[in-house]
C-alpha cells in the first residue's frame, strides 16, 4: 500500500481570477489544480510551496496564511491515491508576473510539462474537465468548516 502523499499548493488571485494549471491522469484526461506539489520531510508548507514555484515555473512567491487543508482520496491512472493537501495563499514576487496571461511549467524533473493560466474557478468547476482537488472551491467561498474537505474521485 503506498504512503499518504502530504502536499501543498498555492492560491494566487489576480482580479477574481486564481492561477491554475491543467495536467492529464493518463486514466482519466485532463483536470485543473493550483500549482504546487510535495512537501519533503522537515520541510515547511510555506518554503515548499516556494521551492515548487521556483522549480515549476522558474518564478518566486511569497507563501501568505494557510487557507486550510483537504484530505484527497482518488485514482490516478487507475490506481488508488492519497494526499493531503495544504492550501496556502501566494503572492508573485514580480509583480510584472500578474499581467501575464499563460504560464509554462514543468513536473517530475522535466518529465511532465503543463500550462497555467487565469480562470474562474465557479466556471471550470462547472466545465467539462474537474477542478481538484474536490471540495477548493467550498473551502475558499468559506462555506465549509474551515477545516478542510474530505474529497473523493
């Protein structure tokens, strides 16, 4: 059985916007999620969710409050899954960066390549490919405990 991944991602806004971006589960197609990834043991939320953007997409933030958190149980390919998943509210650096439309980035040293770019989240959340992890969009409006969200795909 594998271990609970712990992860963390980031939540920029930019005019009601949130910066996402779309991957592919080889068995499933394409999905929207913030950008960030895994927090390695002894390391921070917030320096890991600053780690990832500068290896990513090759940009700093600064990792403002965390948000909450989402217990996210799932398939990937096929095979089940199991994070953890920290949101954390992020600013750019360079403030230059929030009038930039598309971003390109990178995962799994290179392997994985991605774009990112400015959506609403209600719409993609009602679009046809899912927003992960379930449960963002009622932890941000508040409508939750706060706490987190227990999601399943």
């Amino acid at each position: 059985m594998p271990p609970i991944q712990t992860k963390v991602l980031g939540i920029i806004e930019r005019d009601g916007e949130h910066l996402l971006q779309r991957l592919t589960d080889p068995g499933e197609g394409d999905f929207y999620r913030p950008i960030g990834g895994g927090i390695e043991f002894g390391e921070a939320s917030a320096a890991a969710l600053e780690r990832e953007f500068r290896e990513e997409l090759g940009v700093d933030i600064a990792a403002g409050p965390t948000l909450g958190t989402i217990e996210n149980r799932f398939s990937w390919d096929g095979e089940p899954d199991h994070e953890l998943v920290v949101l954390r509210e992020a600013t750019f650096a360079d403030e230059s960066l929030y009038g930039r439309e598309q971003f390109s980035g990178v995962d799994d040293g290179g392997a994985v390549e991605y774009d990112a770019g400015w959506f609403d989240l209600e719409s993609v959340q009602d679009g046809p490919e899912p927003l992960y992890p379930e449960g963002l969009v009622t932890l941000l409006d508040g409508d939750g405990d706060g706490a987190g969200h227990v999601a399943e795909r």
